[in-house]
C-alpha cells in the first residue's frame, strides 16, 4: 500500500475539523482509492471524479470539499493530476 504523502499548500486556508488548514497531505493513490474512478476523468480534474477522490487520499469529507472555496480546487487537482506522471515519486 503506497504511504507516500505530498503537501499542498492551499491558496485561501480552510477549516477542517474546528482547525485552521493552510496545507493539506495528500497520499499518493492506490489502485483501490481509484475504484469506481475514470482515470482520465480523475487526470483531468473533474470536479466529480476529485469529488469522490480526495476523501480516499486526504483528511477531507465530503462537506469539506463542497464547503472549499474554489482557488483550492486548482493546487490540489494539479497534486493528484500529477501522480499519474511518471516524475520519480
């Protein structure tokens, strides 16, 4: 099972669980995280698709996600977009 985590600093900071979050991790996905998933959908950004996603692979729900403000959309999709890229990780 892959462990490796990644920070992603998030352009407004959030509140998750009563705390202030100006970074998120997010763990590199395993096959099973993707389940269910179109992975090109999942690799280009689809709202849906990182919808389901990240509470596989962050310590984000549901209502975290719908509650973001939208300039954190783009480093956390541009994170996980990147996982799917043969960089080295």
């Amino acid at each position: 099972m892959s462990n490796k985590m990644f920070k992603v600093k998030l352009a407004t900071p959030m509140e998750v669980d009563g705390k202030e979050v100006s970074e998120l991790e997010l763990r590199k996905p395993t096959a099973g995280d993707l389940r269910g998933l179109n992975l090109v959908q999942v690799c280009e950004m689809h709202f849906d698709a990182v919808y389901i996603l990240l509470p596989r692979i962050s310590e984000l729900n549901e209502r975290d996600i719908l509650n973001m403000e939208t300039e954190n959309f783009a480093p956390l999709m541009t994170e996980i977009a990147s996982f799917f890229v043969d960089m080295k990780r």
